[in-house]
C-alpha cells in the first residue's frame, strides 16, 4: 500500500516556485531518504506531508486524503525539526506526557530509556535546552511516537558525533521490530545510507531521482587517467562530473550503463575504474554549474 502518492505536486510562494510537479509514490513501511542542497525544496515537501502547508497544484494523497487541515493525516502523521513549539511553563518530562496524550501509539517505555540514556533532566525546560539537546529531545519524541508516518526534517543538527550515531541506531532498531513510514531529510547521504532503503533527490524543487539506495550505489563509475584518453572514452558516455587530477590527468565520473567491451578499450587506453558512493553521485549530479569555490577567489 502507498502511504503517500504526489501527483505533479507544485508549491509557489508569491511567484516563486519551491516545488515543481513532483511526482511519486512512497510505500508503507519504508525509510526514505529525502536529498537535497539547501533551498532544494525539501521542507516545503515535507510540511505539504504532514499538512502543515496547502499545495499550489496538483494532487497529494497521505494516508488516502488531503493532508492539509485532515485529522487522519494529523493523527497517524509526526513532523519534527529544530524549530519544536512547545509551551514555555511545560518541562521536558510535562511534553513527554502530553505528547503520550496525542499520539495513540506513543511508547512510554521507549521514552524513558531515551530520556535517561541522553541523560536529560526530567524538570529541564526545553527553551534552556542546548541546539544539540534540543534536537536529542525531539529525536526521542519523533521516535517514542511511533506515528504510522514519521517525518525527521535534518534531526541530527547540531547533535555531537556519537549522538547522532546513537540516533541513527536507535532509530533502525526501533523500526525493525516496529515498522512504520518514515521520512529523513538531508544534505548528507552518507550519514544515513546504511539506514534508508529510498533515496528521493530534489533539484531546485524538481525530483532528479528516486530510486532504492542500492540501485543508486552502482549509478556511476569513476574513470581517471590521461587526460586525452579520458576526453576521448567519456564523448560517447553520460559523465556527470570531471575535474582534473593534476596536469594531464583527469577524473570523470560516468552512469555506470555501458558494454563490457567498452570497458575493456577503456583499460587498454590506460584508464582506471573506482566505485563512486551514492552519496558522492547525489553531490555530483545536484551540482550548480558555477565552477568551484575558488573560483571566487580567483576574480580578484
Ligand atoms: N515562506 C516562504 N516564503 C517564500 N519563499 C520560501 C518560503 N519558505 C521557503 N521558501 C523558499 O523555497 C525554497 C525551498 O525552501 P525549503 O525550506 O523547502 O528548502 P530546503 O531544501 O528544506 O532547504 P535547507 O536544506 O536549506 O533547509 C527556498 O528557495 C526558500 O527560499
């Protein structure tokens, strides 16, 4: 069964398009990886997801309905990000609760254990929180929730290293004994791509791929070597990266869909094969074509 399904799904603000007839279907119980670069457009998705937004055009389906302003959608559904609105005069151990008031799968138990292995303070109030703590805390409401649909907008922000690893784990474990939908957004593939099984790949509000994380880890090959050689074998393939190595030597990474015998011409030119990661190709293929950093630097 679908959970979600978008149909040329547009949102514009003023004149301004954020998202531009996306299209896709997302299964139920599954955790999908939502890329993009900032400003891509993957919080206005999301919020269109968990209703908080009305769409521009087309059609959005979670759970069957409308999700905007639906109490289905708003009952089956958590969105969290670094911006929680929680009352002031309520402590962390109050929100706990009411949130087990809300959220009719919401586990006490798993909670708990959260809340103590973070160490957080039952009486802390959550305006006092550090970045880190606070976005510790709403990982644990996100996770003891256990809504049929649960959306994480860039959870880790400001979570040290081995937070983050915690949550990534506990998250993995929690969902294989509990499978429900869930939805991560990031920047960084590579933190998550042992976890998620789809990536979904936003480009300026449009969607570049969506396609399982494994499929994605054999897209592209990296090739390198002469540089003439490596003009010479890509004129025929689909190379959506090159750069030079050193003087002579360049780098091209190419979709990983061509003859054996092809790779064999490319050996005997000289050239040399690399496995490009799944995060390395989602960089690659959301490049601006504005050249480099230095770049800026080098007008002056
Ligand atoms: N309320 C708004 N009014 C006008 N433009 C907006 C509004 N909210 C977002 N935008 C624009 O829509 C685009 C998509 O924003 P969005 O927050 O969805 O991107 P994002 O992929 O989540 O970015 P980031 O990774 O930086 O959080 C951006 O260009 C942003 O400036």
């Amino acid at each position: 069964m679908n959970v979600i399904e978008c149909n040329q799904l547009t949102k514009t603000y003023g004149r301004f398009n954020a998202l531009i007839n996306l299209s896709f279907t997302i299964k139920e119980n599954t955790i999908t990886g939502i890329i993009g670069r900032n400003g891509a457009g993957k919080t206005t998705l999301l919020k269109i997801l968990a209703g908080f937004f009305r769409e521009t055009k087309g059609e959005v389906k979670v759970f069957e309905e409308k999700p905007f302003n639906s109490l289905l959608v708003s009952a089956n559904s958590i969105y969290i990000d670094e911006y929680m609105n929680y009352p002031t005069s309520l402590t962390l151990v109050d929100i706990l609760h009411q949130n087990s008031r809300f959220y009719e799968k919401w586990n006490a138990q798993l909670a708990n254990r959260l809340f103590d292995y973070f160490s957080l303070q039952p009486k802390q109030h959550y305006n006092r929180l550090s970045k880190g703590q606070k976005n510790t805390f709403n990982a644990i409401v996100g996770l003891s929730s256990r809504c049929a649909l649960t959306i994480f907008d860039e959870p880790t922000t400001g979570m040290d290293a081995s937070v983050r690893k915690d949550f990534y784990r506990a998250l993995l474990k929690d969902y294989l004994e509990h499978p429900r939908t869930i939805l991560i957004s990031s920047h960084h593939l590579d933190e998550i791509d042992d976890l998620i099984e789809e990536v979904l790949l936003i480009k300026n509000g449009e969607k570049h791929l969506h396609k399982p994380v494994e499929e994605l880890k054999e897209y592209a090959i990296g090739v390198q070597g002469p540089e003439a050689a490596i003009t010479q074998w890509t004129a025929e393939q689909q190379v959506i990266h090159c750069r030079s190595l050193s003087p002579g030597t360049s780098y091209a990474v190419v979709e990983n869909h061509f003859s054996a015998a092809l790779k064999a011409e490319a050996t005997r030119m000289g050239l040399h094969f690399s496995p490009v990661t799944a995060s390395d190709v989602c960089v690659y293929l959301t490049h601006q074509n504005k050249g480099g950093i230095d770049d800026v630097f080098n007008k002056y």
